[in-house]
C-alpha cells in the first residue's frame, strides 16, 4: 500500500462528518457576537491575550509531544513562524476585538466572508496567480460588496471616503488573516499540525503579553464577573480549539471542499445571534454586500489557470525533503 493512501470513508462516517461541519461556523460566528458583547467589560488586549493563554493551555496536554519532537523544525522555519502568528492570530484578533468597540458583529461577520476573495486577490498580487476573466470580474463584485458593507450602504460615504473606524478595523483583520491562510501553506505537509498550533499560540501569547500589560498600566482593565470570566472562557476554548477539531474532523470524512463550504454558514448564524443577543438590525445593504461578495466568490472560484509557486513554498518542500533524508540515513 502507498504511504498516502486512505482507507474508504464509509456513509455514516460522511454523514457524522458532514453533521459535525454545522457547528464550527456556529462557534466562529460566536466569537463575533462576544466580541461586541465583551466591549464594556473586557478591553481588546485583555481579550486576546486571555484567548489565546486559555487555549494554550488547554492544548498542551495534547499537542506537547508534537512539538517537542518539531521544535528543531520550528526553529528553522522561525521567521515564517512569527510572522504567520502575528497575522493570524495576533493582528487578527486584536483588530477583530478592536473594532467591535465601533461597528456591529453583522458588519464584521459579512465582512469575515471576503476573506477566500482576499487570499486569491494576495495570490495574484505576490504570487503569480494568474486570473481569468471571470475570476477578475469576481473579485471586482466581492470588493463592491465589501465596500457596500463598510459605506452602509451610503454612495456618498463610499465617494466621500467616509467609513466607519471601527469597519476600518475589522476589514484590517480580514487582510492579515488572508496573509495567514497564504503564508501557512507554504509549511512543510508532514508537520503535526497541533503542534503548529501550539507553536503559534506560544508565540502569540508572548507578543500579546506586553501589550496586555500595557493595557492593564494605562487603565483600561477588565471588569471581573461571571459575564466577562464566560465571555474569555468562550473566546479561548469555542473558536480556538473546538471549532478547529471539529472542523478538522469533518474534513477528514468529507474532504476540504465540501467542508470549506460550510465556512459560509458564518454570516446566517451571526445574523440570527446578533438580533437575538445583541438587538443589532439588519439593514438592506448588509443583503446587498452579501449576495455580491458570495456571487463574487462563486466567479472567483472557477477553474484555477496553473500558478508559480511561491519561494516559501519551495523552501517548505526543500525542507521536507531534507528531513525525510536525514530520517532514512
């Protein structure tokens, strides 16, 4: 038998997996919903330092050995690793945090959706990814949907330039997690990805420290009671480390397409949250900037033209292959 190859999934394994599948979207849009909640009891540095401590901690007891056994991998690849961390975890979730003290949880969950417009848009850009018409014409309707999102729907805020800090933020986020998404591919395959999060969720805790601390020394600190404990407990153990498991358990029975699908359940699970939760009101420009960012991400996703692949990349396979070497010898 082939070193890659699988053994058949079954249709009750399919059906679990896509069963699963629901519920990360579910806890991902509830970071969004606390965020906006936690505004008046946790300031943003707090918030993200203590989520990712929390999940630190809970992550260790399984993914200590993976990185113990990586960590001369980690080394190597160090810079890449930093950087992937303070994008996708560190930039990501303080301009998240940061911007929820000024715009709605439904403005930032719609905005969350231009996130794979975004990474083809980088890959064009930086990579070589060369689009096609369609793919182009899709970008371009994902951008207007975003902008309609961001300007409220108001043509003379869009033309005046006038939009809202707190969107400014959130769509900042939706950049550097973009940059993540890129920058983690270029990883080498065989490495234990637990232990990849624990390595990232290390150094984000310590460039998050400071921060916290300078936070805590200008006054701005939290408000300890049962709600604001709840809400840090949820950010830190919910999105960070269940919806992930679940998300890849799913993709292990039904593969990444199917389940990245389910990544658009998102914003519907926001929507209904935050009207329940948060009293927000969903206006006719957030329909608008959704059907245009999911139209768009639908002409965007045509058949790829074959891209150059990054230095990065090439580096990760180099390594890999040197590893599998040193391992034979």
């Amino acid at each position: 038998m082939k070193p890659d190859a699988r053994a058949p999934v079954s249709s009750s394994d399919r059906l679990a997996g896509l069963l699963i599948l629901v519920l990360p979207p579910l806890l991902w849009a509830g970071n969004f919903v606390v965020g906006r909640l936690a505004r008046n009891d946790v300031p943003p540095m707090t918030l993200a330092f203590g989520r990712h401590l929390i999940a630190l901690v809970c992550l260790l007891p399984f993914g200590w050995a993976a990185m113990k056994r990586d960590m001369s991998r980690y080394w190597a690849l160090r810079w890449r690793l930093v950087r992937v961390s303070l994008a996708g975890m560190v930039a990501f979730n303080l301009l998240v945090y940061v911007g929820l003290h000024s715009t709605t949880a439904s403005n930032a969950q719609l905005m969350n959706s231009a996130i794979p417009v975004l990474i083809i848009l980088i890959g064009a850009a930086f990579f070589g990814q060369r689009l096609t018409a369609v793919q182009s014409f899709g970008l371009v309707l994902s951008c207007v949907g975003v902008l309609t999102v961001i300007s409220h729907g108001d043509t003379a805020r869009l033309l005046a330039l006038q939009f809202s800090r707190g969107d400014l933020f959130v769509f900042g986020a939706m950049v550097a997690f973009a940059l993540f998404s890129v920058w983690l591919r270029s990883f080498p395959s065989d490495m234990d990805r637990l232990g990849l999060l624990g390595a990232q969720l290390v150094i984000a805790v310590v460039v998050l420290f400071p921060l916290f601390m300078w936070e805590y020394i200008v006054g701005e600190r939290a408000t300890w009671n049962i709600a604001s404990l709840g809400e840090i407990m949820y950010v830190g153990l919910a999105p960070s480390l269940i919806a992930n498991l679940l998300y890849m358990f799913g993709i292990a029975r039904v593969g990444p397409a199917r389940a990245g699908l389910f990544i658009h359940l998102i914003p519907l699970y926001g929507a209904s949250m935050s009207i329940v939760f948060l009293g927000e009101t969903l206006h006719v420009y957030h329909a608008i900037g959704m059907a245009a960012i999911i139209a768009g991400l639908a002409c965007s996703r045509s058949k790829d033209r074959p891209v150059s692949r990054s230095a990065d990349e090439n580096e990760g396979d180099r390594y890999s292959k040197r590893r599998r070497v040193q391992t034979v010898g």
